[in-house]
C-alpha cells in the first residue's frame, strides 16, 4: 500500500497507556504503533483513555483506531465496546471475542469443548479462600505448577510454585491483581508463540517462535528490560510439527471468535511433542522486544507495513453503527 493511498485512512487514533497493570508497555508499544504509521503518511496520533475520555475521539474527528493497549480497560473488550457505539472502527477482535480472550479461564473452558488441548486448571476465589483448598492443589495438579491471575498478561502476578510450602505466597500475589486465581499444570517443554492475522477463512498463522530463557524464567522483566532471552524465528522445529502446530492456533482463534490479529502462546511439552494452549493475546505487544514483528519480519513483513496492514484491517462488529449513534 502506497505512502499515498495511507491518507485515506482519515485521522487515526493509536489508543495508548490506558489504566491496566500493562500501561508502562503499552505506551512501549503505542509510540512504536505511532511512529511506524507516521513514517507510512498515516494522519496518526497520540490517545491515551487514561488521559481523556474516549468521546473525544468523535469530537476531534478520529476515522479509525489502532488499539495499542494490554490488558483490563483496553484489551477485555471494553474499549472495543465503547468504539462500537461510537461508530469508529478499530483494530484487533470484537467485543465478545476479547473479552473471552483476556479471561484465561473462558478461554479454557472455550478451547476444551472444542477438543483442543490446554493445561489442566483449577480456579479459587481470590477473597476468603479456603485454606486447605489452597494446599489441595499440588496434589491435584503436581508439582511444579503455575499460579497466575487469570485476567492479567505480560507475566505479572505469575508464580512457578515448586514445592507446596510455597504455594500460600503464589496465590496471595496473585490475588493482588485479579479476583480469581488460576492455578494450572505445569508443562515441562519448549516455550512457543505463534501470531495470526486475518480473520475468518483468511485468517493465516505467521512463523513459529521459540523463546528460551535463562532457567525458563520468561517473566515480566526479561521480556521486556533485558536481552538475555533467546528468540528463535524460525523456530528451528520440524517443518511439520511447525505446521501443526499453525493448524492448531488457527483453530484456537476461530474458536474464540478472533479476528484482525492475535497471539497464541503455547507449551511444547518434551516427553512427547504434545502442544498445550495456554492462552489468545488480542491485543499482542508491538515494542521492540515483541514477538508478533518479530514473527511478521520472518514472514517478510517490515514492522512498518504490519501496522499498516493491520490498520486496514480495521473494522466494527456492527457496521451499520458506522458514523457513531445518534
């Protein structure tokens, strides 16, 4: 698509930062989304919802939005509900489909009826839990196991709980973000993410990445404040295995109704090559440790025209809302 032809994208909004724990990489991601549509001539723009409220995008005339935003409040289907009644057109999954995605356990549950395979699960209330319910859970699920709350992304409140004396502290972290905990199988395996863009029949998962990092400590500060975590695009799988491994994240995104573009991470458990879902991103991060360029770059898509893609992609779940309510 043409510098030109970006024009006709009319003023674009880049909703940014917002008031989710995933606001400091949000605006990681935003000013990259930003730069990247502006060096395309895309009449791109600066909007965080945490700093205006999101009529302001009809009053300053915003055609279309490209939502850079994690987590609660801007990937749950929320904002995308507000820009429905708005008329705007936005980038990424609609209404139902994001806020399924960004609960680990609906997503689960969504993906299990359908057959597909994700890790066994226990869920507790995150207020006035039942004690003796908390220390069940290593007998039910083994040892070592995950801990998380289930509404979060980017690692926060995630707890590899390795002996049953610490699992009172991974579920009191937590608990400070999110009112269920999610407990979850441990897979012992490679580390996997797959992104896919499109939507529908023409919906198409890009490369395959591997990620290795030191002592699998994937967490919130090397994924995004270090380099000592390893990416491997191409993943360096076996060329049927890595499209297995597609065929199985189209069907996860389908499932859930995604469309625009996504993220599926995934376990690779070593014993025997089995995939293991663990969750639909739907708004993925696009900073310069993010692994949906990364993956798109291997494609032989610049970060430059997978925004630009992604931007045409950008659509309402009600179309004749187009134009905002009356």
């Amino acid at each position: 698509m043409s510098t030109a032809s970006n024009m006709h994208f009319g003023k674009v909004a880049v909703l940014m930062g917002g008031s989710s724990a995933e606001r400091a990489i949000s605006l990681m991601s935003g000013q990259g989304v930003l730069a990247a549509l502006r060096s395309q001539g895309v009449d791109a723009h600066a909007f965080d919802p945490q700093q205006q409220s999101l009529w302001a995008l009809r009053e300053q005339g915003f055609a279309r939005c490209f939502i850079a935003l994690h987590g609660r409040h801007g990937e749950d289907g929320t904002v995308q509900g507000a820009l429905e009644l708005l008329g705007i057109p936005y980038t990424g999954s609609g209404v139902m489909a994001s806020s399924i995605a960004v609960d680990k356990v609906m997503t689960k549950r969504i993906w299990l009826a359908q057959g597909l395979p994700t890790p066994a699960y226990r869920v507790l209330p995150a207020n006035a839990p039942d004690s003796a319910a908390i220390t069940q859970i290593p007998a039910e699920l083994g040892l070592p196991l995950i801990v998380k709350p289930p509404h979060e992304g980017s690692s926060i409140g995630v707890s590899k709980v390795q002996s049953a004396a610490q699992m009172q502290a991974a579920f009191d972290l937590a608990a400070r973000y999110d009112n269920q905990v999610l407990c979850e199988q441990f897979i012992d395996g490679a580390e996997l993410t797959c992104p896919v863009i499109g939507s529908g029949d023409h919906a198409r998962a890009l490369p395959v990445v591997r990620i290795q990092a030191p002592y699998g400590a994937y967490d919130y500060q090397n994924k995004y404040f270090t380099d000592v975590v390893k990416y491997h695009c191409p993943s360096g799988l076996p060329a049927a295995l890595e499209q297995a491994l597609q065929t199985l994240v189209l069907a996860a995104y389908r499932a859930l109704g995604c469309r625009g573009w996504g993220r599926a991470d995934l376990m690779l458990r070593a014993s025997d090559q089995q995939p293991f879902l663990l969750e639909m991103n739907t708004s993925p991060g696009m900073t310069s440790h993010s692994l949906v360029p990364m993956s798109a770059r291997a494609d032989g898509i610049s970060y430059e025209a997978l925004c630009v893609r992604l931007l045409a992609d950008a659509a309402l779940d009600s179309p004749l809302l187009k134009g905002g309510a009356a």
